[in-house]
C-alpha cells in the first residue's frame, strides 16, 4: 500500500511540480527550490545501469539536483552500489516508519511556556526556517522557498506549526497530506538543542496526528532519523523499511 499509493502512483506535492514515469521510473520535477528526483523504480540487474544513466541525463539537461530516493526492498539489491557508482551521494539511512493514526496520543502536552502557533503566512515560515536551521545545522534556503510557494498557493495539503516559547521558537514541523490516499506524512520535525529532551517534539507528533484524524487519514508515514526514532517507536510506530536518499549533482560531474 504504502508503495503504491505514495511511490508508484504519487501526485505532484505542488502546483509547481509534476509527476512523470519514464519506464519503469516515477520522478517528480519542479523547480529548482522544489523537491526533484525519483520516488519509484521497479529495476533489475539488466535494467538498473541504463534506467540511471537516463535519469542523471534527464535532469542533467534541466541543470537540476535531484534525489534517488532509494528503498531497502528495491531491486536490484545493488541499487545502492550502482547509484554510486554513477556519481550519486548518499545521505544518511533513514527509518521508514507508519502508525494507525487511531492508535496514537493526540494530546499535545507541552511545557509550561510554550504554545503552538500555526503556520499562515511568511512571517510564520520564517519561524520555521530558523528552528530547521538551527536544528539540523543546514540551510533552509530552497525549504523557505518551497513553503512560501505552498502558502501562496493556497495549499490545503500542507500544515505547518511552530511550537515557541514566548516569542523565541523552538521546535517546528510540518504534515503532508497526501489526498486519495490513506496516508499523511510527517517531515520536517526539529527542537532546538537546549529545548531538547522536554516532551516538545512528541507533543508535535501529537497535534499533528490529531488534524490527520479529523481529515479522515488512516495512517501517518515518517522517515525517521537515528534522533527521533525512538521516540516514535515508543509512541507505537512500526519501521517497514529503510531509505537513504542519493544526491546526485550535475554542476559537480560537469
């Protein structure tokens, strides 16, 4: 299910975005602050090296970046290896984890403090776009893009919120919906170091899975890090598979 409905069957995550299959590869395009790069592929040893070799041209000749979102249960099992190979980066292995949305907590008990502030407008997006900063000591330049494209266009498959502690903000996330399907995807989810270890990011993943519940959502989908996935199993989500995303570059292999 989770395969077909958000891999092979997926819909474009933005007005900006579309959904191709070339084969038997599914990729998504948009510009270039979108999330662009291959969310399915049904490959084998014969097929695998000329699948990659079209892609990496494909987007070459759009100048875009773009991610191989690899599966541990694709084929071939060597899908790694080969992306490499080809001059992909790999990124760090991450936990594909899925909970009934019945089964969850949805009371977001947060410290005394700090409030939950939905995310409406730029102001609010850059909120958000500082505590990813600061979370995970990357730049949240095209991500500040991508949401600010989403709030202009009115998306309802978006919901955002900040969590702050007064006026500073400390823990920020984001759910995807995913319409026709039966799954709504957690991203994004980071507190700030000294906010750490308080209960915020559990109290996130609870509001989060209350608005799924109400929009009639039966599962919540995430792709967990080392950090947060033991606080998803504790809160009753179950690992189905793991993924690594490989980043592959062509300003660099030019």
């Amino acid at each position: 299910m989770f395969d077909r409905q958000l891999r092979r069957d997926a819909r474009a995550d933005g007005q900006g975005t579309r959904v191709e299959r070339d084969g038997n590869v599914v990729r998504q395009v948009g510009a270039d602050h979108d999330w662009n790069g291959i969310l399915w592929s049904d490959l084998d040893q014969s097929t695998a090296d000329a699948a990659i070799r079209a892609q990496t041209r494909y987007f070459a000749t759009l100048g875009r970046e773009f991610e191989w979102k690899a599966y541990a249960h694709d084929r071939p099992g060597d899908l790694g290896r080969r992306l490499k190979s080809a001059g992909f980066t790999p990124e760090p292995q991450e936990a594909v984890m899925v909970a009934p949305v019945r089964d969850l907590p949805t009371d977001a008990a947060l410290p005394e403090g700090v409030h939950l502030r939905p995310v409406t407008d730029p102001a609010g997006v850059d909120l958000m776009a500082d505590v990813h900063e600061q979370a995970f000591g990357t730049s949240s330049a095209h991500l500040r893009k991508r949401l600010l494209a989403q709030l202009a266009q009115n998306s309802e498959t978006i919901s955002m919120v900040v969590a702050m502690a007064g006026d500073l903000p400390v823990c920020a996330a984001r759910m995807e919906l995913n319409p026709g399907t039966d799954f709504a995807g957690l991203w994004g989810g980071g507190t700030v170091a000294a906010w750490r270890g308080r209960g915020i990011y559990r109290a996130l993943v609870a509001h989060r899975a209350r608005t799924a519940a109400d929009l009639g959502y039966r599962y919540l989908q995430v792709d967990a890090t080392d950090q947060s996935r033991p606080i998803l199993q504790r809160l009753g989500f179950t690992v189905l598979s793991t993924t690594t995303p490989y980043i592959y570059d062509p300003h660099r292999e030019a």
